[in-house]
C-alpha cells in the first residue's frame, strides 16, 4: 500500500540532542536511563507514629499491651533509624512517661518505605523510546536526573506551489487568485506532531524553481510539496522527483486526497500534497503524521470518540474515504458536501471518520471512530 | 459534589488580547468573526474545460453534439466570465477552428464553483469560545482575517510548600529530604493545558509564610498549593484559607487524592493538592484540568482509549478510586502498587482508569476507558 511504501523509506532519525530535564516533556529517550540513587533513599516513615522494633511488639493487643522503652517519634517522610524496623501509628500507642505503651503488633517494615523500594540504584527508570510525559520529568526530578539525551526533532520543509497563489498578509487578491493557506497548516501541524517546520515562499508552477527549492531543502528529514500533483500538462511536481531522485507513488486511491505523490531525493523522502485544502489535510493525517512519528520516533495517539452515525455515508468502493462529522447529541454526523475545496466543511468538523476500501459506504446507526482534529 | 463546589468558583476569563491569526492555534476565540468576503470571491472554474453558455449545449450528446461559437479555455481555480455559466470538461468537447463540439449537455453552474458557495460575506465563520485547530487558521487566512480576538491564557501560580523538600537541581538530599517535584509537574501541565504557569519557591510549614505566599498570588486566576493538606497539627493550608478567605472543602472522597481542599481567597479559586506525587497527579487531572477548562473556556478531550481489563481491581467503597494502568496486547492491565509516594509506578503507566464511587472495583475482562496521561 501506498503509505507503507513512503514509510519504509522514513529512516527513524538518530540525531541527539542534551536537555535539562524540566525541558523533556513530549521530547523522546534516545538511551535506557539507569537509576542513579535509590528511592527512597533511606527507609522512610510512611506514617505519624512511632519508630519501634517489631520483634519487642509480639502479642500487643488493644487488651493486652506491650510496654517498650526503645522507640522515636517518627512524622511521615522521615528517616528511620537502623535500630529500629517498623513505625507504629500515633493510634495504636500512647506515650506513658519515658514508655510507649502499644496495642498493635507490628510486622518487619510495617509503615516503613524501605530503601530503593520505588526505584533500586542501577535499575532501568526509562528506555531508549519512551515520550516523556509531565510525571516523568518529575521522576527524573526525584532521581536527581538534571539533564537528559533525546533525539532531536525532525526537520521538515514545506514548499507550497502553485502560479495563482498569493502569500498570507500579501497583497488583495485579484480574480483567480487565492491565499496560500495549505503551506501554514502544514507547518502548524508539523510542529504539533513533534517536528521543526520551516515553510518557503509560494514557488510558481515551473520546473526549474521547484527543481531548485527542492535542491536546497535536500537537509531537511521530510520535504513536503504543496500543488502541482494532478495529472496534467502543469503539473511538474512529480516528474521532477522523477528526474531528481524516485518517484514511488503517484496517485493514491483517497477520496479527497487522490492526486498525491511520494518520492525520495537525495535519500530523503517527500510527500506530495494536492493543492485542495481538505485533500491536503486528509493527507497530512493520513501520510504526515505516521511519517513524523516514524523519523521522530514517536507513537502518539490521535484523540478520538467512538459515536454512532447519524446518517449513512456513501463512498467510492475501492477508495479510503475520509469524511468530515461533526459531534451533536453523542453523535456523528457527517458532512456531506463534496468538494475538497470546500474549507468551511473543516472548520465545522470535529474530525473525520475514515471508510476502508472495503466498503462501499456506513450505514446509519453503524458506531465509528471518529478521529478528532487537534 | 467536590469538584462542582470548585467549578461554581471558577469564572470563565474576560481578559482578551489580539492576536496575529497565524499564533492563533490552541487558542479560544472571543468574539463571532463574520466573513469579510465571499469564499470563492469569484465564480471559479472546478475542473480544467470550456467555459460556455449552458442554454446553448441543449440535446448535446456523443451521437449529437452541438457546435458553439462563444466559448473560453478554462483551468481549475480561473474565474469563469459572467457571460458563461458553466464549464465543460476537455473529456467532453473539441475545439474545431472557431468552434467547439460539444457531446454532453451543460446545466447551469455545471462544473463551476458560485461566489459564495464555500462562505457568503458577512456570514458567522466561528462563533465565540471556539478553540483554533490548524485547519481554522487556515480557513482565517483564506478569508484574509489577518487578526483575531481570543481569551487570555489563565494565569497559574503553583506554591510547593514542606519543609523537607529542596528545589530541583539544587544540593544534594540529606536524610529525610527530596526534590520538590510536584510544582514542576503542575506547571507543565498547566501549560498543556493552555494555561501560564509561574511556581514559587518551596514555601516551609509556616503558616506566617504559606499566607505571605498565598497574598503576594493573588493576581493569578488560579491558585495551586501543594502540600500541607493532611488532617495533622502541621497542616496550615487549610487552616489559612479560612482565614484569608472562605474554606470550601477539606477531605475528598478520592482514592489517591484524600487530603484535599479547595478554597477561594481574594476572589480566586484555590486548589490544595496532597504532597504524595500519584495523588497530587490524580488532582490535576479529576479537579486542575477542569478548573483551567472552566477559566479558559475550553472542553479539549483527554485522549482515551476502551480496553478490557487485564485483572480485577479492587476499590474502596464510596470512594472515586484512580488506578493506573499499563497497555499491553490491547489489553489494560492496572497497577495495584499502593501507596501514593510509588512514582515509579507513574512512569510506567499509559493512562488510567476511574473507578465510581457506587462500585467496590472493577472485573476482570469488563471494558474501561483508559485516559491516556499527555
């Protein structure tokens, strides 16, 4: 399939970089972190109470007390010493003069957090992978863990194209000219799932410049092309990754989204996007995001609901149809206008539902998933 | 409940700032923006063609076409000229010399997208309080809104307060110590959650201090303390939020997460959370989030997945139980180390799952959600 295809040539990234640990949330492990220290590390109280020596505890009872004249107040957190071995609760003793008097037996290491119980010195905290989420930099924080290896963030370029179109805050548009819009999405999601966008100016429908901006952004780990896809005498995008490098696929069977491309330049790969907004994003969903997450290591999740449908979807058989729903009384309805062009739709849906090749549309009432925008 | 006494104190933000559209991802628009345009701005060409006149292609089929004189070659996206009102596909017509045979018969705006027809000027584009997603933005920018309106972030103040605990990164621990982590966690997730977090230094047990702390914060729209909540002669949080100011619960029916309180000082939402790190972290998620979700205006989903469960759990009776579970096979299978200190157990966490009051646990093979930890 077409997306296994562009993924089997996104190399995972093995740059690496150092950072202090309060900086690691959402960055990925590039080494296994070894424990430093124990945790705790010393035996802790884990309750108010008293420190005392289990062994001198046999038989207490609330009717049968045992008198100890060896014990230590003890509040929770605190170390306690090796002479003792268990913390007794403040209810279940009573201080009588220099004697504690105690209606509990105590077992070894009751009430007590031993020594490396969390974490043992020299144990794996975390390995080579692992995203780092907010409680574990606060873990690392806990080891004395100051600074961390992470792999660096992928870099990627997006060069949208396309003679009518005119850069955002530019100039009024005149007839048949548009606002290039898909190349800040790109770059806005990019930075979302992980990655480092950088965007360059609109490039016209010429070879020669697209030859030229794809040359000089050969550094980046992911080039992403805007335009220029479908098949027609102007559309120069994937013959140029013809003569540049390989042309892997072009032309994929999603419906919005059909004229795509994928290719590999220089040895990086490049993703073709079709110049028509809601084709472009079913692309970066559906082809960007898995190939980030592959260069950058990473396997998050995208949000999603399960939720009835509220009314049936129709769709090309043999195509992977996205379809745009929106989210009302617990469920999903979907926006049936047609038309990749049609970016309204987007900013009405809450995600999409995606129909498989398989089947030939979704019956109303049929649960889906639906994968929510981010 | 608990959480509603909180959220009843939580006023949604009034402050609004403007904003460049292109910075406006994530962020809670503050006012209806209505389309200065129309979208398209023009009657566009939806397929490469013939502009022509649909009145003239009447009858026209493959064994009759009809010959037209007024005719313009067209590509996707060109402005259609008013004097023609539908456009034919090349797959549909010839041109011979000065005329074009055509095989298929037009209706009107056959092919060609209206002014308007994506978005009509003066039409509500996004209604207050909704949160930006890339796609929005770009819809923004096709529009030509180069600015927008949207809420403040909420402003955070996180006060870590306990005597034996030393900021991170500082000296060494002695016996009894450790790092102050929880305010470094609070923080990071308050700012994934689209709020400004600032912490103070670990403030001692000192109610002289933690009142000092509490007044010199009280610009913050929320106000996050952690530690110093237990039931215990130690335990100023509580004590002083009655007060500065009003004491609305002390002691919640939660599983970790007992010893906490919530107050409001100054006008402000105060949220005291238990110095254990497991329990401080199912506050933020069961009281933190909400509240910053109340003040921002925002309802953004935890990511959840449903699984069955590996094992059964066992809970408290009447108590709303947070249990921390691992995926694995698809299956999620909890962690039943107690002990809210076990932060170990956090890291090795994917999410968790809570279990109701009115139940006494959970059974094995009974499918939970799992809500993912960011």
């Amino acid at each position: 399939m077409a997306k296994e295809m562009l993924l089997d040539r996104c190399a995972p990234l093995q740059r690496m970089q150092h950072l202090p640990s309060a900086q690691a949330s959402g960055r990925v492990l590039s080494q296994d972190i070894p424990s430093p220290v124990n945790l705790p590390g010393f035996d802790r109280a884990a309750m108010d109470g008293f420190a005392v020596r289990s062994g001198e505890t046999k038989g207490a009872k609330p009717n049968a007390p045992v008198y100890l004249d060896h014990f230590l107040p003890m509040r929770a957190g605190m170390p306690v010493p090796a002479e003792f071995d268990a913390v007794v609760m403040s209810e279940d003793c009573m201080v009588r003069g220099a004697t504690l008097e105690i209606t509990a037996q105590m077992h070894a290491n009751k009430n007590v957090s031993r020594i490396g119980e969390d974490i043992t010195a020299g144990e794996t905290v975390f390995s080579e992978g692992h995203t780092f989420r907010p409680p574990d930099v606060a873990l690392l924080s806990a080891l004395g863990i100051g600074e961390v290896w992470v792999y660096e963030r992928p870099r990627v370029a997006v060069i949208p194209t396309g003679s009518g179109l005119v850069p955002i805050g530019g100039r009024a548009l005149r007839a048949g000219e548009a606002y290039e819009i898909n190349g800040l999405m790109a770059c806005i999601y990019a930075e979302k799932w992980g990655a480092i966008a950088s965007k360059t100016e609109v490039v016209p429908d010429d070879e020669g410049l697209i030859r030229e901006a794809i040359s000089s952004h050969c550094n980046a780990d992911l080039i992403v092309i805007i335009g220029g896809t479908a098949i027609g005498e102007k559309d120069y995008v994937p013959r140029v990754l013809e003569e540049m490098g390989e042309l892997l696929v072009h032309g994929v069977r999603l419906q919005p989204g059909k004229p795509t491309a994928f290719g590999v330049v220089g040895g990086k790969p490049v993703v073709c996007l079709p110049g028509y907004p809601v084709a472009a994003l079913s692309d970066l969903y559906l082809f960007v995001r898995p190939a980030l997450q592959r260069i950058g290591h990473r396997s998050d999740w995208v949000p999603r609901v399960s939720a009835p449908l509220a009314r049936k979807i129709a769709s090309r058989p043999n195509y992977l149809s996205v379809v745009r729903v929106v989210l009302k009384d617990g469920q999903a309805e979907p926006i049936m206008i047609s038309g990749a062009g049609i970016l309204s739709s987007v900013a009405r849906a809450d995600g999409f539902v995606v129909v498989p090749e398989e089947r030939e549309g979704l019956e109303a009432g049929e649960t889906v998933e639906v994968e929510l925008f981010e």
